[in-house]
C-alpha cells in the first residue's frame, strides 16, 4: 500500500497532517501502515498534496478514496 512515507513526508509535514485530526497520532512508518488502510492512506495523501499545493495530485488520490465518509469531509476542504 501507498502511504505518505513513500512520498518523502518532512517532520513538518507530519505535524501538519496531524492538525487535520485530533488525538491521531502518525508515530512511524511501521505503526502507520500497521493501523492504515488504503482509504485513510488516500485521505492523507490528499492532505500532504494540498499542503503542497499540488491540487491536481491530490486529485488524484481522492479519486481514489471509497469511504463515503472520508469524501464527504474532504469535499468541504
């Protein structure tokens, strides 16, 4: 599964997904793609791409995202 550390996520980035919900904590790698699923992996991707400003990318993982849930709350950012 795609996660956000395969695309080189900073330490300032990490802080910044983490602002986006309260009380989750993105420790590592390992116990990020332990408790990730591909929807959750999507939605911070999407997260990490807009905060790069790289809409069209972040698209992309939308798209992406099956959990009527998750899409609902991202199509209000």
């Amino acid at each position: 599964m795609e996660t956000i550390f395969d695309h080189n996520v900073t330490g300032i980035e990490l802080e910044m997904l983490k602002s986006f919900i309260p009380n989750y904590g993105i420790k590592d790698r390992d116990d990020y793609i332990e408790e990730a699923d591909r929807d959750k992996s999507c939605t911070d991707l999407y997260h990490l791409y807009v905060l790069r400003g790289e809409n069209n990318t972040a698209e992309k993982y939308f798209v992406q995202i099956k959990n009527p849930q998750y899409k609902n709350i991202l199509s209000a950012f």
